[in-house]
C-alpha cells in the first residue's frame, strides 16, 4: 500500500512520478530561485520578530509544529520547538507567519534607546580620549583645543587631528 503523506496531494504525486529526472531538475531549479527570492523573504520577514510564535514545516515527520523565533537571519530563521526545545535553522520559507492581528501572545521587544552622542560640553582642554580615524586605526591622545565642531587632538605619536566630538569617547586610565 503506496501512503501518501498529509502534505502532499496525490495527483500531484503521480503527475512527478511519471516526469522525466531532468523534467524534476527543471522544476527544482525554478523552486529554488522561487524560494530564494528576496522580495519573497522579505514578505515574510517583515511580519515576524524575535520571541514570535510562529508553525514551520518539519519535513522529517511531515507535519507542521510550532516555534519560537531566537534570531533572524538574511536568508534563515533560528527557531526553538516549544515542545522540545529543539533549535531549528530554517528558510524563510518553511515559515506559516500568523494571520494579521494574531500572535498577542508574543510583542516585539522595546527598542533599545541609542546612546547620546557626546557633545561640546562633554569635553574640555587636557581630557584623554580615544578616536578611529580615517584609515580606521585607532588613535589615542590629548585635547589640546576645544573649537566649536571639533576637538584638536595630540596623539601618542606627535600627530594632530580635528576630530567632531561624536567620534570622541573618553579614555580613563586606571
């Protein structure tokens, strides 16, 4: 006896039977570029946030099961069975987003408030800071000028920079 397994529809399953292996190579070619489409991925992904509650298709036992999202990637989602706790790296793809106005269980985390950036007033003439500069090494020195959009740094090896106070950070030595 030839079971069909739930997902899949049995004339579907005949008509695959009786192509040709070059005919299934063809067909698996336009999935995967189907698939693996961006704009299809970002569909998805802009309805799905860390700590979601999301089904995905486990083809292993041919059944969908539920998850919780640990982290996205560009093209793949980590997830955590509930049931399990088993992690799953998976395509975009294998993903049932829930239906608009569901998942209450679950919202997207706060946004993280962004550092101020330092100002003129944060620093002043004899501070020790540190900076990256334009070859992206990183400088250490002294303010030895504070102008009205940039610090004139000394640095340990006798070179001068204006540098604007948002690419400044303080250096404590201890």
């Amino acid at each position: 006896m030839n079971r069909t397994p739930p997902m899949q529809d049995q004339t579907l399953v005949d008509a695959l039977d009786n192509a040709t292996s070059l005919e299934l190579f063809q067909l698996s070619m336009l999935v995967e570029r189907l698939l693996t489409d961006p704009r299809r991925i970002v569909a998805i992904r802009r309805l799905l946030h860390l700590g979601q509650v999301v089904r995905f298709y486990d083809w292993k036992h041919d059944q969908m099961r539920t998850a919780r999202i640990v982290q996205t990637k560009d093209t793949q989602v980590l997830l955590q069975e509930t049931e399990t706790r088993v992690q799953w790296t998976l395509p975009y793809a294998a993903i049932e987003p829930p239906a608009p106005g569901q998942d209450i269980e679950a919202a997207p985390p706060p946004p993280q408030p962004q550092p101020a950036r330092p100002l003129r007033a944060d620093f002043k003439r004899g501070d020790k800071v540190s900076f990256v500069d334009r070859h992206l090494h990183a400088r250490v020195g002294v303010i030895t000028r504070v102008n009205q959009r940039t610090a004139s740094v000394e640095c340990e090896d006798a070179s001068s920079w204006r540098v604007p106070f948002h690419m400044l950070r303080h250096v404590m030595d201890i």
